[in-house]
C-alpha cells in the first residue's frame, strides 16, 4: 500500500496538469476557473513547457509552473506555491508582465498582444479576505470600469477552503478539494463522482504515488522545498530577534533618558540600564546643550 503523493507539490501538480497525455485534464480546471471571465469554454490548448528538467528539482528557487497558450492566443500561467515566499504580488506582476511583453517580437504592433492569464494556487492565506477565491482585473476606483481584459490574476487560497463550508458541488471546490488532498474516501468517491477529468487526475495521482522513478523525484523535490521553507523561516526568525533587540535598546535609550533627567548619574544610569558609558555620556551631553 503506497501513500498518495501531496498534489500541491510543485512536481507532482506538473505531472498531473502539465503534460500532454493530460491536456483534457488541464482544460477542464482552466474552464471551471476562467467560467466567470471567459466567454466561451476554452476547446484547445497549447502547453508551452511540458518538460520537467530534472536539474530543477534539486533548485530551491526553481518555479515548476505550467505556460500555456490557447487557440485563439491568450497566455495562461499557472502556479502553485507550498509558502509565502513575502512579495507574491510583486513577483505574480513581474511574471504575468514578462509573459505579456514576450508576445511581441520586433517591428510587431501593440494590438497583436493577448490577454494574459496569471492563476496563484496557495497553500497559505494571502488575501485580507475569507474568500478562498478571488479574481482580479484593472478597473477604474469609482465607477468600476474596467480598463482592459487583458490583465486577469486568479488567487485560490487552499487553507480557507473547508469542506463543511462549501458546497462540493461547485465544480471549482471538488478541482481544489483534490489539490487540498483530502483524504476522507467518501469525499473522494464524491468529488469525482460523474467527472472524468478530476477521475483521471486521480487516477494519475495514483499512478504516480506506485511509480519507484515518480517517488524518488517527488522526494527529491520536497527535499528542496523544505530546505527552501526552512531558510525563510530562518530568516523570518532572525528578522523577528533583530527587531526585538532594536527594540529593547530603543527602550533602555528612553529609561536612560528619564533617569538622567531625573540627576542620576552616568554609573547608576549605565547600571539600570546596560547601556556602554559612551552611550549614557553621549546622552547626557545631547540634553544638556
């Protein structure tokens, strides 16, 4: 009996949606996703990067994202992060930015580019809201018009989706309950229940947890990631004590500050605070000019 591999992980979310055996698979979640925003369902897609190189998988800064075009032109990036790498809006701008301006080689004209697609899938909470899904667009603050289509960020936040608080039979939810990676049976048995792209990404899933080749290259990549989300927690923590101890020495400059106010002298004040002698004298020497 194998364990099931986590589907957030980067490698393992590729290898379901990313490849071409399972572009019926990818289209489907791109239609439940872009039902708000797109017109017509999407019938053809092309994957741009089906290839995983394996170098990457050692790479903690590697982003094994999905790039895709459709028939009709538009760019569509998807990806699915496991932390808070801090900036995720600044670095989803950047990304969607450079995927817009790489339609256009030279001498081409401004109205040859084509909407371009950002989806973030998140492991964490992000946005100030208790939506697990939000959309957004370039509208204009008072009146809501909307500038151009052809910017369009989706996030979906997995830690806000909980299963007594949707309605699983929203397609979208069953797509990100499968992400969550539940793994109640009856929930399963539910979500794929009459849906053949989500009963074929399980299928691959289980496919993938049996696969000698397949677990040893998940577990490399999570080895990655997790040395990844240590180094940031590392820093996050290093930042917090920095913080703290700036902190505590701006309060011992105020405690010193009273105290020579009050006539204590440079020794009682260094003793009650801990504070070097330059520091205290230095002190002194600024309030009393």
């Amino acid at each position: 009996m194998f364990d099931r591999l986590d589907p957030k992980v980067d490698f393992v979310f590729k290898r379901i949606f990313g490849v071409e055996e399972n572009k019926d698979v990818l289209l489907d979640f791109l239609n439940v996703t872009l039902r708000e925003s797109e017109p017509r369902p999407l019938t053809d897609i092309h994957i741009l990067n089906p290839y995983i190189d394996k170098n990457a998988l050692h790479d903690k800064q590697s982003i094994l994202d999905i790039h895709a075009r459709t028939a009709d032109g538009k760019q569509v990036n998807i990806e699915i992060q496991l932390f808070n790498r801090y900036d995720i809006e600044k670095r989803t701008l950047y990304y969607w930015s450079k995927m817009y301006a790489s339609q256009l080689e030279e001498g081409q004209k401004y109205k040859e580019l084509k909407k371009t697609i950002t989806i973030n899938i998140l492991n964490f909470k992000f946005i100030p809201n208790e939506r697990y899904y939000n959309l957004f667009h370039l509208r204009e603050d008072h009146m809501g018009l909307v500038l151009t289509d052809h910017i369009e960020i989706h996030f979906m936040e997995l830690p806000k989706l909980e299963e007594q608080k949707v309605r699983i039979s929203d397609k979208l939810v069953k797509w990100l309950l499968f992400l969550k990676g539940v793994d109640k049976p009856e929930v399963w048995e539910e979500i794929s229940m009459n849906e053949p792209a989500l009963q074929k990404a399980m299928d691959t899933l289980e496919f993938l947890s049996q696969n000698e080749e397949a677990r040893r290259l998940y577990e490399m990549r999570q080895k990655a990631l997790h040395d990844e989300a240590s180094m940031i927690d590392g820093a996050r923590e290093e930042g917090r004590q920095e913080g703290m101890q700036k902190g505590m020495h701006k309060s011992k400059i105020e405690i010193a500050k009273n105290l020579l106010g009050m006539a204590f002298d440079v020794a009682q004040v260094i003793e009650a605070t801990g504070l070097s002698k330059d520091e205290v004298q230095k002190l002194k020497d600024e309030m009393m000019q």
